[in-house]
C-alpha cells in the first residue's frame, strides 16, 4: 500500500482531472468528492473515481465543460441543468440558492437535471447539515433492480441519503442504496466464482438465485426489505424522475445503449430549517434528539456513519493508504502527455 | 359476519361517536377513516376502531371537543395544533392550507402537533394525490422497536406514506410500519401461543427470539430490512419529532405512562406540485411515469395498493362484512344510554 497524505491525493486526483479536460470547477468538485470519499474508507467512491472519470471524458459520456445553468423555478425550487455534466459541479452551483429557499420557506427542494452521475450523496446531505438545515437526496439509476414480486428489472439501485444536523458533533448521516447489495458486491462474486446469499437477486424465471452469473444472464437483483423497500425504491423513480422531468433507471439504462457508462439522469434533493418549523428556541428541540441518538451507542446500536467519521479522523491524521497498483496508474495517467487535452 | 352498506357503517360509526362525546368535526373525520379503513379492507383500522376511540374518550385520554389550531408557520409550512384532539380534525384544518403552499411554492410542509394517533397514513396521502399532488406523510408511536444492532427499544413503529397521482386511474400510494411488522401480529401469537419467525424480535439480552412472549418481556421488536429499515425509522423520529417541536416515541411511551393509550405526538406531512417542478406541460411526464407504473403488474410485481383498491371497489358494490359479535358490541354502544354524553 501506498500511503499519501490528503494534501497530496488532491494534488495527484486534480492534475489528472485538469490534464483529461475538466474545467476548473468540475475539477475542484470532483476532486473534494473523490478525496472525501478515500478519507471516509469508501474506497469504491475513492481514489479509483480518478480513473473512471477521466475514462468517460475520453469516451465522452460526460461533457468536461459543462457550465451548469440554475434556474429559479419557484419559491421553494431552484433547478439546476447540469447540461451533461456531473452532478458535482450543477450541486455547488444550486446549493447557495435551496439553502436560502429552505431559511426563507423552511423547506426547498433542488432538482438537478441532465447530469451523469457517479458519487455517493452523503458529501451532499453532509454540506446541508453544515448550514444547519436538514437535507434529503435520492436519484434513479440504472434499471438492474426488479421490483418485489417481479421477474423483470425495473428499478435502479436507487440511493437514498438524509442528514440531520447535531451541535458540537458530527451530523447524523445515512446514505443506503435501496437494492439489497451495490451492483459492485454482486459483480466480485461473480468475478471470484462465488455465490452470493439469497434475498440479492433472481434469475431470468424470477426464481431466487445464489449464482451471480444468472442475475447478470437476464436476471435481476433484488431491493433491501422486500416490498418495503421495493415501495421506497419506486417513489425514487418517481420523485428524482418524472416529478423533475427527467430519467427513469429505465429510461437511462436505454439511453446508455449498452455502453457501460454511469448513469444519466436527475436528482433530487430537499432542505429544511429546523429554525422555521417551530416558533421559539429550536435549542430544547435539538437536545431532545440528541438524548435519541445518544442512547444508541450505549444500547449495542451504531449510528450510520460512525466508521466513517473514524476513517475521517484518522485520515486527517495518517493521510490515507491506497494499493500500490492503483497508485501506479494514477502516476502513469497524471504523467502521460497522450492524456493531457488542450482547452477547446 | 353482518353485512352493512357504507352509508350504514356511516350512520352507525358516526352515531356512536356522537353519543360518545365528540364533536361534530371529530365525528365527521373519524368516521370518514374509520369507514374508509373498513371499505378498503383494513379491518384493524375499520369499525373495530370506533370501539377504542370511545373508550379512549371515556377514560380521558383524547380531547374529543379539541379544536385545531392553525398557524402560518413560515411561507412553504402549516403548523396545525390539535390541541390533544385526534390527528385527523388537525389534518384537516391544515389540508387547504398546505395545498395552497405546495401550489404557490412548489413544495411545502405541514406540521401537526399534540395530537392522539392511531390512523393509517394513506387516507391522508390521498387526500393530496386527490388534489394533484404528491404526498408524503410518517409519525412516529411508542418506543417498541430496537435499532439494529441495538438491545433497547427507541423507536417507535414508524409509518412511512407516499402517493403519486396517477391520471384516470387510483394514486400510487404505499403506507408501510418501519417495523418489521405491526404490533398486533406479535400480540395475537402470543395469545394464541405461537412462535414467530426469526426477524420479528429480540428477547431482553438482545437475542434473536421467535417466541412472542420474550419481545413483551422486556425484549423488543426489530425493523423492516436491518439497518436500512432502522436507519429510516430513525429519520422519521427526528422529522416527524424534534424537527417540528414534538415527542420522539420513547417521550410518547413515558406520557403514557403505562396505561396503554393511543400514541400523542406530531406527524409530518409533505406535499410537491409536479407542475411547478417543471417547466412547460407535465403531462409527458407523468406519461413517463405511467410506462413505469404499467410495466409492474405484467411483470409479477404487485402495485401497493392494488389489494386495497379491490376491496374499495368490491365495498362499494356489496358493502362491508363484519364479525357479528363486533356488530353486536356496536349497536350495544350505539344504543346504550349510559354512552350518551351531555355536551359540556
């Protein structure tokens, strides 16, 4: 393992971002997310993030110089086209406008259109919580998931993440796919000719299937929760689609064509001010859900992102360690001059 | 089993409660639901409720004369104080409001606080989807669920509701407990002294348990879908709850203090105008979503709502069927003097 302190990863993921073609705000967004992701041990939203995105720029699945276009739909809406761009760069440009929506109304929502979309949303709820507001997030994906009962995949492992802001603590976080595993986990089984445990996926005769090959062969994987979580993973198709006039997990597995690429799509996400819900001191308010959360720890309960506030911690300090062989290729792309596009 | 026209149960639901003591918008509103839960087949919110909303009068534990009180919170919330009534008076009082904000700004809160619970969540996300728009509603109850991983019961059974309307057709609607199943499914095995399976509950040590006895003995139930189910059980209680200025379900549980009433506490509700999230005709939109909606039934998948609307419109056609012992106890009540209460 390679270890580089987190000054030195955004140096090595910003110089291969900026010498793919990205302009300097897709740069510096995906460079705090992809770093944020290596510091908080989410290693599959980490570093090797680095050699996807300069993938797809080349392959041009994602416009590098998209300049996302915000518009002020309503009161309580402010929607931001992120014109093929990630959904990184069309957040930040949307995020000053809902946060002042949300202390202005109490609640706003921002829907972010036409995006190509990779990260997790935690980094998104987490910059909510910073401002003291409450934040959810959802998007579709691609159509790999059947809905409870189904035999056919018409659902995207579609996230589902909320913040809560605590005083002198880290935010209460949780960011969960609503497919019972990340097509990720599904895919290394079937790359190390493992099986993986019932409840994941069905086959192509929507029996249940502990082969990994048969869900890939015409089958499909499964939502956590049965038809709880089916139910859930649906109102996200519909609400950070449709409602937001863009893709279904359908609709932009199609527009993929086959390719392979990240996901095309929507997101949607809401902001609300605790401030503006009650009338009076919030303070009393927020202790009283801190005596909740607090009592998790001590009953054997884990708060979501407590191991990943501890990688934070420890990253500040040690930096963080990465495989020897991503490391190289992360060198290899940054000092290659084949990679390095001129500003059209 | 009895069998009783709607208009009927009406008449016999509403009869009871006004000899009982509430007031006509109590009566009115109750009835609505409680005939409603009887019409789509929820027998354990249908007639058998009018039962317990009496008793619940006449040993003081909700308000029957409460009458809401609406606050203009903020430009995009409603604030709606039920004064120790029932939720549903409180909904309803806020209803128009909350409608005209979600129009006006695209999306809007509202929040009802101190009122007693025991409605489902769907007629109330109806209610919106009747008028367009997409709801969502959740409360949380009485502390008798464990977080995962956890020994203690800190959450209440949490309900989630969520409806899309739908053109020409009946909403999409889901209205799920967070816990892995209702309260009175572990009761009634435990009556009829059988096991339950593994997933339901813990016993006091924080054993998997399948012997219903062990949760009521100081164990506790568990969540939908591990720590997902638990993670969204715990959104609920922080929004639902310390966000809008109410009791979390163990502050629920400790006001009452033992004597087995309906949880008092807020709920929130969501509402989103889908032709204020987009720009132009929504229409092709709510198509998209449509082709989604459509594909689950050819597929195997169930659409949540589907067994309710059959039996809403079998009901409508034939009646309901009750238990003619319920039906006995009902008209004791209906015709039992010593129910009659004189208004105060």
């Amino acid at each position: 393992m390679i270890q580089l302190s987190l000054a030195d990863a955004r140096t090595l993921v910003a110089t291969i971002l900026a010498n793919a073609g990205f302009s300097e705000g897709h740069v510096r967004t995906l460079t705090d997310t992809i770093v944020a992701g290596e510091r908080d041990g989410c290693t599959s939203h980490g570093l090797y993030r680095t050699l996807v995105c300069a993938h797809s720029l080349r392959t041009g699945k994602v416009d590098g110089n998209a300049l996302p276009r915000v518009h002020d739909q309503a009161p309580a809406i402010v929607r931001v086209d992120a014109c093929g761009g990630y959904s990184l760069l069309a957040f930040e440009a949307g995020l000053p406008h809902l946060i002042e929506k949300a202390r202005h109304n109490g609640i706003a929502a921002m829907a972010i259109n036409h995006c190509v979309h990779f990260s997790a949303l935690w980094p998104e709820v987490e910059r909510l919580t910073d401002a003291g507001l409450v934040g959810l997030a959802c998007n579709p994906s691609h159509a790999w998931v059947a809905p409870s009962g189904g035999r056919v995949p018409l659902l995207g492992t579609n996230p589902f993440a909320f913040g809560w802001p605590r005083p002198d603590k880290p935010p209460y976080v949780f960011d969960f796919a609503t497919s019972a595993v990340a097509r990720g986990e599904i895919e290394l089984r079937r790359r190390a000719g493992e099986s993986i445990p019932e409840g994941w996926g069905i086959d192509a005769a929507g029996n249940a299937t502990t082969d990994p090959q048969a869900i890939v062969d015409g089958g499909a994987m499964l939502t956590f929760g049965d038809h709880k979580g089916s139910a859930l993973s649906t109102m996200i198709e519909l609400i950070a689609g449709p409602l937001i006039g863009d893709l279904t997990s359908l609709e932009s597995l199609r527009h993929d064509g086959g390719a392979g690429g990240s996901p095309y799509h929507g997101e949607l996400v809401l902001a609300l001010d605790p401030s503006r819900f009650i009338s009076g001191d919030p303070a009393p308010h927020a202790a009283r859900a801190e005596a909740l959360l607090d009592a998790f720890v001590p009953s054997g309960a884990r708060l979501p992102s407590q191991r990943r506030y501890e990688a934070r911690a420890r990253s500040r300090v040690e930096g963080v360690r990465i495989p020897e062989q991503l490391h190289a290729e992360l060198v290899a792309l940054r000092d290659d001059p084949a990679m390095r596009v001129m500003p059209g």
